[in-house]
C-alpha cells in the first residue's frame, strides 16, 4: 500500500479525485475521496468514492453498472488533488453522458 500521508485532504477530511478516462485523455468527473475510499480503491481496483449528501461510500457503476476500473492514481504536486486513470464501462455521468463536462459555458 502507498504511503498516503503526503496527501493533503481538507477540513473535510476529503480530496478531489478526477477521473480521466486512461485511453483518450478525456476527463471524465470530479468527485470527493475520504483516505478509506482511496484505500478502497487502491486495494479492490474498484473506484470508491465518499458521497458528500449521502455520507457514505460509493463504489462507482454499483448500481448502474457504468463502473471505473482503476488503472493509475496519481497525486499533484501539492498532494491536494488526485487524477484517476481508469477504464470506464458506459457512461461515467448520471445524466448517460459519456463525461459529466459536456455543459459549454460560453461561445
């Protein structure tokens, strides 16, 4: 298992985890990790997050079946941020797009 205590989570007690699709580059979504989802996930390969209004673990596509496969984590520089590389199955948004960035904000 990693060494984790370089990351930095926030008052929370969470990170920002961005999932980016290992095989295109396309970012796919933002969501939150506690240390036990990034444990979760680092162990079982299956990406776990923390749900922010449930306050609970979410293990992505388990209901759905549109799960993320982890193939690389990564931290930033400041270890405040993470970027998961993962083999998407469907749709990573709840909406059924293929990423949850398809709202263009401007021209």
């Amino acid at each position: 298992m990693p060494d984790l205590s370089t990351l930095r989570f926030d008052a929370n007690g969470l990170v920002p985890a961005i999932a980016q699709d290992h095989r295109t580059g396309e970012v796919l979504m933002l969501a939150w990790m506690n240390e036990e989802a990034l444990r979760r996930t680092l162990e079982t390969g299956d990406v776990t997050y923390w749900s922010r209004s449930r306050q609970a673990f979410w293990v992505k596509g388990e209901t759905s079946g549109h799960r993320q496969r982890l193939v690389e984590a990564r931290a930033d520089c400041d270890g405040d941020a993470l970027l998961l590389r993962v083999e998407q199955t469907g749709p990573a948004c709840h909406t059924g797009a293929r990423s949850c960035f398809f709202r263009p904000l401007g021209p």
